[in-house]
C-alpha cells in the first residue's frame, strides 16, 4: 500500500489543510518524503456523525459477523508484511525485532476479542420470568450489556501497533459493538495510515457500516480536543496525559 499522508472518515479517504511530517528520532531529523494532512473541525465532526448513524446498526449485528469483522481486520494488518514493520521502524526508533513482535501482539489481540464476542459470556445475559399469578404480578425482566455508542481513541506514541490505530481500545470497542474514531499519533502518521486502510478495507469486505471506523490527524491538542467534546462521543480510550 502507498502511502498518500491522507486520512479517513467513513471509510473514504481525505486530505486538505495543513500539512506535517513524521520524525526518525534514529536519525535525528524529519520524514521528509510524504507530508500527512491535518484533519480539521469539519472532519472531525463528520467522523463523529458517521459513528453515531453507524452505532444502531453496528450494535445490531449478529455476534459472528462482529468477530469477522475484528479477524479481517488482523488479516489485513498481517497482509501489509514489512511495509508495515519498516515504516513503523522509521517513525519510532523501535527495533523490528521488538515491531514484528507488538505487530503479532496486535493481531493476536484482535483475534482474542473475536473469541470473546463468540462466546458470549460478556453480555452477562440474564431472564427473570413473568408470574403472573403472584400478587402483584411479577412482569418479565432481562438483562443484558448494550454499547454505549461512538468510542473516541487516542494512538500511544511508545507503541505504534499494540496501543495505537488498532490497538487494545480498538479492538475492545469495536468487540463490544461501539464504532470507533482514532485520532492518530503524530509521531507515527505513515503507519497509523497504513493500519487505518487496513480496518477500512477489512469493514468494506465484511460490509460493516461505512462510519464503524475513521481516522483522523494532526499535531497539537487542539483535534483531540474537539474530537473529546464533541457530545456524539460516548467514551475515550487512551495512553497518555490528559492534555
């Protein structure tokens, strides 16, 4: 996959405003063969509409069809080979060795969450019957976990593939049935472009809803920010500060 320094929203690509570039800390200096651009407030908010038109009926689907989902989505990760690990290499300073291992953990994670939804258990299901009969009647009750909506996630600039684009709160977002918005790290856009194209092409193949995931970019707080109080956005997952 080439690289365009684009992101996506709903799973279509985009890129406009300012532009940026990643840093090789090995090297000491900027990435300078590809600029990625900034996502602005409009973006951001058309992600967060996306999600929340996706969420009912993402939530809805059945449970084998979410865990395909989260499979493909490892699939195409592993399908990138070392594009992937050299680019993520490039832009972290980290060892392959030390990538090709947390891009195994990665998968791994994705492939695990699609275990659980399989199995169930977490929707903690549980039916209390009517009787009527009983004075007053008892009316029928059931319990079961339900996804709060829209999952906001922010990318951990130490770990490129197990805590970012479609790290653990990915993974477990998506799992529990909630769409997702990524604000990609700056120190890693290449490779936060290269594993959101992954989830994208994988909710294309698996006919997810277009707004079940989107990335969008930029440096600053100012992004993260909007993307955190936009009212659509029912929880954030994140390694970092608050800032």
């Amino acid at each position: 996959m080439t690289l365009t320094g684009q992101y996506f929203i709903a799973g279509e690509r985009r890129g406009h405003g300012e532009i940026f570039h990643a840093y090789d800390p090995a090297r000491g200096a900027s990435i300078t063969d590809i600029g990625f651009f900034s996502s602005d407030e409009r973006d951001i908010a058309d992600a967060c509409a996306a999600a929340e038109d996706a969420a009912v009926s993402y939530a809805d689907l059945p449970l084998e069809r979410r865990a395909a989902f989260l499979e493909a989505i490892a699939s195409e990760i592993e399908g990138l080979g070392d594009a992937l690990l050299s680019r993520a290499a490039a832009e972290s300073g980290l060892p392959l060795a030390r990538l090709t291992g947390e891009r195994g953990r990665t998968c791994g994670q994705l492939r695990l969450f699609a275990a659980e939804v399989r199995d169930g258990q977490w929707l903690k299901l549980r039916i209390d019957h009517a009787d009527p009969a009983r004075t007053p009647p008892k009316p029928d009750l059931r319990l079961r976990m339900i996804p709060l909506g829209p999952v906001a996630v922010f990318g951990a600039s130490n770990f490129p593939l197990a805590f970012s684009t479609a790290g653990g709160d990915t993974a477990s977002a998506l799992a529990a049935g909630c769409p997702v918005v990524v604000k990609g790290h700056p120190a890693h856009p290449g490779t936060a472009e290269l594993v959101a194209g992954a989830i994208t092409r994988a909710a294309a193949a698996t006919q997810m809803p277009a707004g079940v995931f989107s990335l969008v970019t930029g440096t600053g707080n100012a992004i993260g920010a909007a993307l955190v109080a936009d009212p659509r956005i029912q929880a954030v997952g994140f390694t970092g500060s608050r800032s």
